[in-house]
C-alpha cells in the first residue's frame, strides 16, 4: 500500500513533530524508528503516482540541514530506478520530506527540487527559467551576454545555460535534464526566441552519470563566431568548438577589473583567447600573453588585432616553464594575472593541486616590481578559498615578499552560490599589491 505524504498529525513540510506522539513518556523516542527497506527489483509508488526513495537518518539530516545533494549511502536501500526521475523523498517513516532528481550511477543519487510537495511538470521547469532571467535582468540590466541558468543554483540541478546575445549554449549534466532536453529546449525557444540552441554537453563529468559527452545544434542555426563587448574591448567566442560553452564569463567582472588595475609592463598567463590579456592591454604599457594552445594563441592575436592592440605579444608556451625561466632571467613586471585550469579533479589531488597554485605565485610574487600587482585566481572548489589564502600567504613567505590584498573576489552575479552548497563558490579571485 501506498505510503500517504504525511500523518494527519504531522508537520506539512516533513519535520519533526511539534510534541511527542499521545502516550511518549519522558526519556523515551519521538518517533517510530526508521523502517530498513532491502533493495527493491521495482520502485515504490508515493500517492502521486511518483517513484519514492528513503533516506536514512544521516540522509534525513543532510536534507534538513539544507544540502541540496544526497549520497547513494544514505538511501535506505536501493530503489529499483534507472535513473533521471523526479521522486518523492521520504524518511525512514515514510513522511514526505521533499522532491528530486534521481540518479543511478552517479555517487550523488538525490538533487534538491523542492522541499515542498508540488508538480514537477512543464510550468515547474519553465518557472524556474523565468526566476533565473528575472535575476539577470535585475543584477546586470541591458546585458545580452551572461549565464542565464546556473545549475543546482537557480534550482534545475545539471543544467547549465548562456546566452551570447541571439544565441544559447547549453549543457544537460544529469540523466534528469539529459531526458528533458527536448522539453528545455522547447521552453528556451519559446521565451528567448533565440536564433539557434547550441548543445555543449561534450564534457567529462557525464560520465559520472552514465551518459555520453556530445555537442551539436539542438534548434535553429549554427552560429559562426559570436561578439560580445567585455568592458573596453570587444571579444569574440566560438560557441561549437570553444572551451566550456564558448568563453569563461564567470570571470568576465574580474576581466573588466583587471583593466583598473593594470599599469607599466603586464604578464598574463594561461590567456587562453585574452580574457586578461585584452584588458590589460587598454592600459598597461605592454602585455606579453603566454598560452599553451597554438589555436587559442592564433585566437588571442585576431581578438588584439580586432581591438587594435599592437602593446599585445603573444608567447606559446607552458606558464610554468615562462615563469621559471623569467625569474631566472631577473625579468621583472608591474602587473601580472595567473588564471590556470582546474589543477584537481577530486579530493585526492588537492595536494599536488596546492604545491602547483604555489609554484605559480612565488615565482609571479618574485616578478613583481614594488607597487606591483598580481591578480591570481582558482576555479578548483577542492581548493577552498581559506585553503588558496594560505597557500598565497606561504608563497609570499618564501617569496620574501609583504603583499597587500586588495580584493577578494569571486564569480559575477550571474553565477550565484548557493549558500548550502559550497561547490557553487568554486571561483576566488584575488588581486594583491606588493609593498
């Protein structure tokens, strides 16, 4: 028999009750203990027809405590789903504590959608797309370029979108979405009347759910390289063959204030297309780029040669080996950006990721000039921010060097963080002044 939502008796969004249950003595339970479900060969059915997964205590407590994420151990038994269906989330009682996406292979089985006991339909999903515009449309007004949907963050867990004027790229990360994809593609047509949806699911962290990396036209027309204005410059982003969605504008604010900040001769590494570089280029008296890439490299001197920067020299080679080898040639720079990839994947390599962001920042710390500045950034979130902090404050030790912090800064306003969920403030940016 199908387990009801909640008792008559019990509080409407699945807490604990208010008193203890007629007949508790004192010093005993408030509660039934939780029921231990085996695996299941076929799913339990909630009274809405939809498919309903236990938590364990731990899971229950996890849930109450805000985390939008629920492990695979903490399920009280497996539920017998293939993955990608919105569920009813019980405890260990069977009171109704919330909805979610549900996934098979990934260690997170449970994403957050509502601690409430509503529709998952249509109207939910397009609801949730106008939320996450009206926020765009309040924090950066006029703007045409900026991530439009930002995951777990503007509440549809796996989905990434951005809009680079006319045009969308998207990225489906999660069975739940993955089967949704035409439905959210419907939904983006029929609000933002965009040109053409460009499909940028070709990344790694799929395989964690099961599902298979792809990119392609999803609607409408394939877009050449697109424009957009970045401050005082003007960039321009392959959104089919670019990395991530097409540009990095999580660090388009810092971009732009990397520009206030830039004077004299300015380095900037790992440039990728010039993100920096390009800013640096309107004020400083030089800018040498260094980007491993050939085809980013070739990218950045068209974007310089478009913005009529001839202070810009590109350099193709590692950043590490650039820096090591400046600072042996008594090489030195008044402003300097260290923007690198991810250096740790997982937890297991958040030391080596630690001894990297190290050597970087000794060595762009030794470059600087008195009065330098160094602005360094980090977009692994195994790193932390208190984490990056040390790990700057012992560079600066060996360095020799007192620096001054200026800014802690992070993503734009577009890429909110949620506040239970510390994944999404995975970006520092710092800006430092060397005395």
């Amino acid at each position: 028999m199908p387990t009801s939502s909640k008792p008559p008796s019990g509080p409407p969004r699945g807490g604990r009750p208010s008193s203890p249950p007629h007949g508790a003595g004192r010093g005993r339970p408030h509660h039934r203990p939780e029921k231990v479900h085996p695996d299941r060969t076929s799913p339990e059915i909630g009274p809405d027809g939809l498919p309903q997964v236990s938590l364990v205590r731990r899971g229950v407590d996890r849930w109450q405590a805000g985390h939008p994420w629920i492990y695979r151990a903490d399920l009280n038994g497996d539920p017998g789903l293939v993955g990608g269906e919105v569920v009813r989330v019980v405890d260990g009682r069977g009171w109704f504590i919330g909805k979610a996406f549900y996934s098979r292979q990934s260690k997170i089985s449970l994403r957050w959608l509502s601690f409430d006991d509503i529709a998952v339909d249509d109207d939910f999903f397009r609801q949730r797309l106008l939320a996450a515009q009206a926020l765009r449309t309040q924090a950066l007004p006029g703007e045409t370029t900026y991530r439009l949907m930002h995951g777990e963050a503007d509440g549809i867990p796996g989905l990434v979108v951005d809009r680079y004027g006319d045009y969308l790229s998207v990225q489906f990360l999660v069975p739940a979405v993955e089967q949704r994809k035409a439905l959210i593609s419907d939904l983006l047509q029929e609000q933002f009347k965009p040109k053409g949806i460009v499909n940028r699911s070709d990344v790694s962290v799929r395989h964690l759910e099961g599902l298979t990396p792809e990119k392609g036209m999803l609607r409408g027309e394939a877009p050449g390289p697109v424009s957009f204005d970045e401050g005082l410059v003007r960039v321009r982003a392959d959104l089919l063959e670019g990395q991530k969605t097409g540009a990095f504008l999580d660090q388009r604010e810092n971009h732009v204030v990397a520009a206030q900040y830039a004077h004299g001769e300015a380095l900037d590494c790992f440039s990728y297309v010039g993100g920096f570089a390009l800013q640096l280029a309107t004020r400083a008296q030089s800018v040498t780029a260094v980007e491993i890439s050939e085809l980013a490299a070739a990218q950045l001197r068209d974007n310089a040669a478009a913005n009529k920067l001839t202070n810009l020299n590109v350099v193709v080679a590692n950043a590490f080996d650039f820096l090591r080898d400046a600072v042996d040639e008594g090489r030195k720079f008044d402003t300097i950006v260290l923007d690198p990839p991810s250096f740790a994947k997982n937890k297991d390599a958040i030391a080596a990721a630690v001894r990297g962001y190290k050597e970087i920042n000794l060595r762009a710390m030794q470059l600087l000039r008195p009065g330098g500045i160094l602005i360094t950034a980090s977009c692994t979130y195994h790193v932390d921010e208190q984490a990056f902090e040390d790990m700057l404050a012992s560079a600066a030790a060996d360095a020799r060097r007192r620096m001054q912090i200026i800014e802690r800064r992070g993503a734009g306003k577009d890429h909110p963080v949620l506040l239970n969920l510390r994944e999404t403030r995975y970006l520092k940016c710092y800006v430092l002044r060397a005395l």
